[in-house]
C-alpha cells in the first residue's frame, strides 16, 4: 500500500471575528505602513532525541509560514489583514490556515513499513509595529492568540491520528494485517471528518470547546507555535 495526501483546513472569515475581539467579544486585524506583506518560511524537523518526544515513531515536520501586519494604528492594522495577506486567504476570506500532508509505503500482506512521514504547514499573521504602535497592535493579540489555538488543535488532530495510523501498522505485523489494513483507511475517513467536526463545533475558531471530544490534547506539544504575535521593531 501507498498512499500520499494532502488535505487543508482554511479557517474563518475573521474580519467580523476581529472586529468583535476588538470589542470585547472576539476578533482582531491587519495593516502595511513599513513593511510589505512578508511571507517568513520556516521549517522544523521534530526529531524525537531533540525535543522530547516519546511516542512519535515516525517523521515530522511543521512548516510556518507567517505573514507580516503593519500599521500605526489600528483601522491600518485592520485593513493591512485583509490587504497583505497571501492569496489564497484572501480568496478564501481567511486569516490563518493549516494545511497537511503525509506518506507511507506498506506491505498490504506483512504491515512491514517501508515508508512513514507527516508535514504539517501553517500559514499565519504576526503584526510587526513600532513601539509608538503598541498599543494599537495590542487590540488584537486576543484574536491572534485565539486563531493560533485553533490552527494548533488542527494540527494536533492530524498528528494524532497519524499515530493511531502508524500504531495500526505497527499492531498489524504482530497479528492480523488484513484488520489493521481496515482499520487505517477507518482511521484515515477519521482524521478528514475529525478536522471537519472541530470547525463545525468552533464555527472555524470564533468558539473555544471547553472539553474536546477528540482526543487530541496530549498531541498539542507536538504543534506549538513559537512564536508571539507581536513583534516590535526595534
């Protein structure tokens, strides 16, 4: 068995999110005054000896690409998420997006793994502002933070299904095959109608679940996004 897939998660239309955060309920935006609309290109390999991990047995990697929001004041900020924003989310009328892709290569009749990987890349906003634009900018860290969370349980629903996925291989060469072959493509329904239910049940990020019914809170550490969503020039 191989199979390669590439799936995505665009998320909300945040300008009313943003304005509503600005508010006191939720939401936030954008602006260009210095700087163009930046694309950052980051790419990290999570190598279990390097950070911890402890039941990842597979390849890893989270890509970012976070895009720069400029402004000197607020309504500039706003309009810079809707003007500097790549492309595809202003098409889609997003302000972050998840995007994943994973690979592997089996023997249908052993579940020997000749071939296992999982890349997840985010695409998100960081307002880079002069200190006299703080507080500004600082109107929509709520928001920023918010739309990370969420792009982040996208991300850990994806890893931890990718291990469910892995696991079953794994089971299989010691038992049935033919079962575990069953159970990864139940699994791989999982993870799109997984991804798909969060979105329904956070209306795409404008609500935060309490509780999740998905599982995926021990795969959060695997997703974190290091980065503050202001930046100030220095």
């Amino acid at each position: 068995m191989w199979i390669w897939h590439q799936m995505d998660f665009p998320h909300l239309n945040w300008n009313k999110v943003r304005y509503l955060i600005r508010q006191g309920a939720s939401s936030l935006s954008k602006k260009d005054t210095v700087t163009k609309s930046v694309v950052l290109v980051i790419s990290l390999l999570n190598a279990s000896h390097a950070l911890g991990i402890d039941n990842l047995n597979f390849p890893f990697k989270k890509h970012y690409e976070i895009y720069t929001v400029t402004g000197s004041n607020a309504d500039e900020i706003e309009h810079a998420f809707n003007h500097d924003r790549p492309d595809h989310l202003k098409q889609k009328g997003f302000d972050g997006y998840t995007a994943w892709t994973y690979d592997f290569h089996t023997n249908d009749h052993s579940c020997e793994l000749y071939e296992f990987s999982l890349a997840v890349t985010y695409t998100l906003p960081q307002i880079v502002v002069s200190d006299t634009s703080l507080e500004a900018a600082e109107e929509f860290r709520a928001y920023i933070e918010k739309l990370y969370r969420h792009e982040q349980v996208h991300c850990a629903l994806t890893v931890k299904s990718m291990h469910d996925i892995f696991t079953a291989f794994t089971n299989g060469r010691d038992s049935n095959c033919s079962k575990a072959n069953r159970r990864v493509i139940a699994l791989q329904s999982e993870l799109i109608t997984n991804n798909e239910k969060f979105d329904i049940y956070t209306a795409h990020g404008e609500i935060e679940l309490a509780n999740s019914p998905f599982g995926e809170e021990g795969y959060l550490k695997y997703c974190d996004i290091p980065f503050d969503p202001i930046v100030i020039l220095k």
